[in-house]
C-alpha cells in the first residue's frame, strides 16, 4: 500500500453539483456523426459506404495498425455520408454519418467472446474498442499487453474522478460496484496479476461503500484505496505513488513500475463486453455548467452533436462565453457545440462570458505557491523564463518533460500566469531540439559510413 507519503497538489472547488444524479440515457438522435480517429495512435479507416444499412454494434471502422482500437455504429440505420472535417484540436478527420432509423436492430455479430487464455482475451479486449475512458484515449489491448508482463503483479482502477463538476465516474460506480469487480477479476485471471487495487477520493463515500460491500465477499485481493480530496489525485503518475509509493518517471510506462491502470468505467464496458459482445457504442457525460439549465449525468451514442446533448438537457440560460470537453483544469475548450461525442469524452461544461472571462496577468512576487502545488515538483517560474529565453539546457535541466499538464501551477497563481501554457510550449521546444539534434547525429552517421 501507500508508502504515507504524498504528492503535492491543489484544493479545488469540487462543484460536484450534479453528484447523487443517476445517469439516464438520452434519445437517439437522427442522425450520428462517428469520427474515425477517437484514441491514441492509427486513426481507422471506414469498412463501410455510404447507402450500406447498418446495425447496432456494427464494426464500422478499423486499421491493421497495432495502436488502433475499433470503433462500432452506436445506432442502427443507413450510412449516409463519409466526409472530411476540422476536429477541435485542428486536424482533418473523417465523420461516417449515420441516418438513425430509430429501431436499435443489434448487429448478428454482437456475441459474448470465448475467452480461454490471454490471447483470445487481448483479441476480445481489442474487438470490444476500449480505449481509456479518462480521457486519455490509448487503446487498451496496447495497455493490457505489456512488454514486461511477468515484472506487472497489480492492476489499479482510476476512480479518483477529481476534476471540478465532473461526477459520472462516481455514478457508475455507485451503480455498477459489482460489474467492475468482475472486470477486475478478468483482468487479474488473464494477465496474471495478484492484486486490485480501486482507488476513490474520499469525497464519494457511496461509491467506497458500493464496493465494500461487494469485496466482502470476495476472496481475491481486491480492496478499496481512500484517496485524499486532492487534485489531481486521478493523475496517473498520482494516483500510482499514492496507492502503491511507487514513483512513475516520465517517458516510463506503469508497467516499468509493476502496475496496469484503467478507469473504472474502462473496466465495466470491459466486462459488459464479455458479458453481451456488445463493443464501446455509447458514452456518460456530465452535463453541468454555470448556464446550462438542467445539469445531468447523461449516456448517449457515440456520435451524438454536443447542442443536441445540451437541448437534451434544457438548453443554455446565458450565452456561452466558453465550451469545455472535460473538467476546467485539463478540458480543452472547443470554438462551437456542432461537434460530436467521442469516446475520450466524459463532461460538457458550458459557462457564460463573465464566468470565462480571463483577467489579465500582473507581475510574480515570487510567492511559491506555483511550486508547492506541482505534484512533480517542478519550478514552473523558472520553466517560465527559460521558456521566454528558449534556452533548451535550462528546460531542460529544471526538469520540463516531467510536467503532466495538470494545471495546478496557472490555478495556484495570484498573479494569474498562464504558467501551465508556456510549459506546454517549452515542451515542444524541447522535443524539437532534441529530433533536430538527432536528425543531425544520424546526417553525420550517413556521411562518415560512405
């Protein structure tokens, strides 16, 4: 268990309003706009065209890639269009657009795995098209299918859920304790791991005591880990140390350090898949914001617009001055609400001008607050000049690859720094000096071999 030590991090106003409020499915849309790229890795390449009819778990998408994951039709109707399109991050995707004919027909093929041993296992983990549902977005085949496997012995359910507002991790738990210890329980039997360990924050005690009940009568050693009510305790590298007092270094996977983590709600989809064949068709989001009339915990099918979600749930009472996918620390703000679900989201949050509006910058007064937030302790002041100066060295030697972008140096500041952006750019300077330096090792390599 944890070593009683901790790692550093912020106070932040939960604002778990929407905590206590069951997640109700939404209606199917007419239409489903499903994006061919929604991991980590290859994006797909669509397997059908446009007047194909098809059915509810369909595969619609895939790539021979290795780091590719599947992705299914989350309605049943007729493909209507294949189409190019911006994503909010700026690069061209491809929408497989879906006309909804309201039946929900289940695809033939949608049957419960066989499952025998760790390959058929890894093979049905890959056909279910899990990816991290945290947010991350790596496949999880990938995950589960380590290079090390006899040095990995424990596997950690991320259900720390400690971004502001968002609450649908906490729900699912709460409603699905006993699914996801049998998802846990599968995964520890195929990949041969000896223990689980679910991590919560300690600010959802029905969803401890959910799962309490349940591992009271389980004889494999799954327990329950009390996290601190702290952000960002649902880090990887965090929640890692805090579980276990194992440190994860940057460029390391948890492998390296003997540990698999998933998301809770990755391990239920996990096990409905082998429990129906039903793959990763549908998402819960938190709906919740300071204008959004009726906030919710809502599932719906992948695909489904981001104003049709906010419709669903009543609408905006002000104009948006800014639209987050995901929690106000680590959520990334997108230009319009006509975008369509994937499956790395799990919040919408909708705030009116005022509440968005940034103030502007004064100057440090050297305070630390910035350093005793990071949970890495790093210097983000000094990454701040070193990144004005574009000095590499200096990046590099206060440590600026071991930043996770969580945020808690821009929240911690008086002097409202966007400490957390530069850093983000001082990494990319980073990387780029260090593939120039190696494009110009391999150049002189080429150039002394003939």
């Amino acid at each position: 268990m944890s070593s009683g030590k901790h790692l550093n991090g912020v106070h932040v106003d939960h604002c778990k309003n929407t905590s206590g409020v069951a997640i109700i499915p939404m209606p199917i849309p007419e239409k489903v706009y499903i994006p061919m790229s929604q991991h980590i890795g290859a994006p797909c390449q669509p397997v059908v065209q446009v007047g194909d009819h098809v059915k509810l778990g369909q595969l619609i998408g895939d790539n021979a890639a290795p780091m590719c994951a599947p992705i299914h039709a989350s309605v049943s109707g007729d493909v209507v269009a294949i189409e190019k399109f911006m994503t909010s991050f700026g690069r061209v995707d491809t929408n497989v657009v879906i006309q909804s004919d309201g039946k929900q027909e289940i695809a033939e093929t949608v049957v419960p795995p066989v499952v025998t041993d760790k390959a058929s296992f890894l093979k049905a983990v890959r056909a279910s098209g899990l990816v991290g549902l945290g947010g991350a977005s790596f496949p999880t085949h990938i995950k589960y299918n380590p290079a090390n496997p006899d040095e990995v012995d424990t596997l950690i359910i991320n259900g720390a859920e400690c971004e502001p507002y968002i609450t649908v991790d906490e729900m699912t738990m709460i409603a699905n304790a006993a699914d996801i210890v049998e998802g846990c329980k599968a995964i520890m039997k195929y990949l041969n791991l000896k223990r689980t360990i679910i991590g919560i924050e300690s600010n959802k005690p029905n969803a401890i005591a959910a799962f309490n009940e349940v591992l009271a009568n389980t004889s494999e050693d799954i327990s329950v880990f009390e996290l601190r009510q702290i952000y960002p305790q649902g880090a990887e590298r965090v929640i890692i140390y805090e579980c276990t007092g194992k440190h994860l270094i940057a460029g390391k996977l948890p492998a390296d350090v003997g540990v698999i983590v998933s998301n809770c709600t990755s391990v239920l989809k996990l096990q409905q898949f082998l429990a129906t064949g039903m793959p990763l068709v549908s998402k819960s989001l938190t709906v919740d914001g300071n204008i959004v009339a009726k906030p919710q915990n809502v599932e719906v099918p992948l695909g489904t617009k981001i104003n049709e979600i906010i419709d669903f749930c009543g609408g905006l009472t002000d104009e948006p001055g800014k639209i987050l996918l995901g929690g106000p620390m680590m959520g990334k703000a997108i230009p319009t609400d006509d975008f369509a679900v994937t499956k790395g989201n799990n919040a919408v949050l909708c705030f009116n001008k005022a509440y968005a509006q940034q103030n502007p910058e004064t100057a440090c007064i050297s305070c630390g607050r910035c350093v005793r937030g990071c949970p890495m302790n790093l210097m983000p002041t000094k990454l701040s000049r070193a990144f004005a100066l574009k000095d590499v060295d200096m990046l590099k030697k206060y440590n600026v690859m071991s930043c996770m972008d969580c945020g808690c140096c821009t929240y911690s500041c008086p002097a409202r720094k966007q400490l957390n952006f530069e850093i983000r750019q001082a990494k990319g300077i980073v990387m780029a000096a260090d593939k120039a330096a190696a494009e110009k090792a391999k150049a002189k390599a080429e150039a002394e071999a003939k």
